[in-house]
C-alpha cells in the first residue's frame, strides 16, 4: 500500500511535470514522496525524522503516560498506546520545526511578555514551548479527554496557565464562547493567538470581529488547510478587519496550499 501511494500520488505526477510542466512548484514535493514516501502533510525534510528516538514514559501518581519535551514533562491522554504516543509526538516536533509551514512561531521572543491564546490546544506542546516566555498562557480545549493532561503538564505553572474546556465559537452558551465575550474585560494589548481546530476557524473568527479589528500589538498564527474553502474565508476576514497577514504555504492532502496565515505588524503592511 506504502509503494502505490507513493507511485500514484509521487511517481506519477513527478514524470508528468518533468515533462509538461518543468517549471511547477509542486515537483519538488512529488519528487520526495517518490523517494521518501507518501504523506498527506508533507514536510520536506521528514525522512530526517525517521530516527528520532522518542522515549515514553508513565507517571504512576497521575496514571498518564509523558515524553520530556525541552526538559520538560509533557503528558499525554488515556487511551493512548506507547507507539500512538510516540508518532504522535514526532508529527508534533516535526510540525513546529523551524522549517514547517505549519510551525506557529519562528523564535520564542515572538512570545515574552506576551498572552498567549492557545485555540486548539490539544496536547499543548506549542503552550509548553512558550510557558517560560509568556506572562500568561489560555489553553483553549473542547475535547474532555485531553484535560486531565493538560493539568498535568502546567501544573508547575498553574499560576500562569488557564485552560479553558469550551468551543471557541461565533456564539456562546454554557459549551461555546466567542474570543470577543472572553476577552471583554480583558486586555487585548500583546495578545498572541493560535487557532487550530480542524475546519472550525471559520467559526472562532466570526465571533472575534472586535479582536481583530481593535487590538493592538496583536499577532497571531491560524491553521487554513482543513477545508478547501479556508483560505478565502480566513483571509476575507482579516481583509473586512484590516488585519495584515502572511500565509505560510506548503503540500497537504495532494496540493500545495494554504497552511498558515502569519499576522504582520500594521506599519509594515503591504
């Protein structure tokens, strides 16, 4: 199954470009599926990763398995295998590596004396790199499961750390809250924002029009490759708010796109 993906969505469309289409952007991304090997989230230095050695560990006190992360213990949800762990842990690694165009932040200093709005926090390794650099950290976490984890890992830093186990939303009731509710009698100077939350973006955009449009020293990272649509809402958004953006673009699920849409401080824009 391995060598036909590869053969299908590499080999095929390498030779094709090579011979029609020698100047495409995608040939570069077709040529290392066929050497390399299918993937629907192509990093083009993944093979780099196949070594990379990922201890698991269990902590008896909490019943969670953790990996150290930068020295720092990072725990995972029940339910979860050791190897489910450990190839869940390098996507993450490989995600944010430095040359990803899904990494949220090109250096830490992006972050100190910073808010950091963690929408999609999952595991909350990004929370976890920042944690030291940041004034305070929301994680922002729907899902039940991953709680007890969160817990875990920010209980060294519960001082600092919020997390938050509601939709990020365009409404709000007692499951759902917009980022402009949530921040009403907040400050919304040296925010940054990461939103990432598998196609509902959209969403958790239209309920922070006064976010985007009023905040001052705000940044942001947000995840546009879900839907096939996500690029022309997102960046219609931020169009409407005059929020100005970068987009980070790579190859996922057999196109290169959209990935991540960067902010870009109002001064320098355009």
């Amino acid at each position: 199954m391995k060598f036909l993906k590869s053969f299908i969505y590499g080999s095929i469309p390498y030779f094709f470009l090579k011979l029609f289409k020698i100047q495409s952007q995608n040939i570069q991304f077709y040529e290392y599926i066929k050497n390399y090997g299918y993937s629907r989230h192509l990093f083009l230095f993944r093979h780099e990763y196949r070594n990379f050695k990922v201890d698991v560990f269990f902590d008896e006190s909490k019943n969670l398995h953790y990996v150290i992360h930068k020295d720092k213990k990072l725990y995972f949800r029940n339910g979860l295998t050791t190897e489910k762990i450990e190839r869940m842990y390098k996507a993450l690694v490989m995600e944010q590596d430095v040359r990803s165009t899904h990494r949220y932040l090109d250096t830490l200093d992006e972050i100190i004396g910073k808010t950091f709005l963690d929408i999609g926090s999952a595991e909350g390794l990004t929370s976890l790199d920042v944690i030291e650099s940041a004034k305070k950290v929301y994680l922002f976490e729907c899902d039940n499961g991953w709680i007890e984890a969160l817990k875990a890992t920010f209980e060294p830093w519960k001082m600092k750390v919020c997390i938050i186990n509601k939709y990020i939303n365009s409404f709000n009731d007692d499951n759902n809250q917009t980022l402009d509710d949530f921040l009403k009698d907040k400050s919304k100077d040296g925010l940054f924002l990461k939103m990432d939350i598998e196609g509902f973006e959209r969403e958790a955009l239209a309920g922070s029009t006064n976010l985007f449009s009023t905040a001052n020293a705000f940044s942001y990272a947000i995840c546009a490759y879900h839907l096939p649509d996500d690029e022309k809402i997102i960046s219609s958004f931020l169009n409407q708010c005059e929020s100005p953006y970068n987009i980070q673009r790579g190859y996922f699920d057999h196109k290169y796109r959209s990935i991540v849409f960067r902010s870009m401080p109002k001064q320098i824009a355009g």
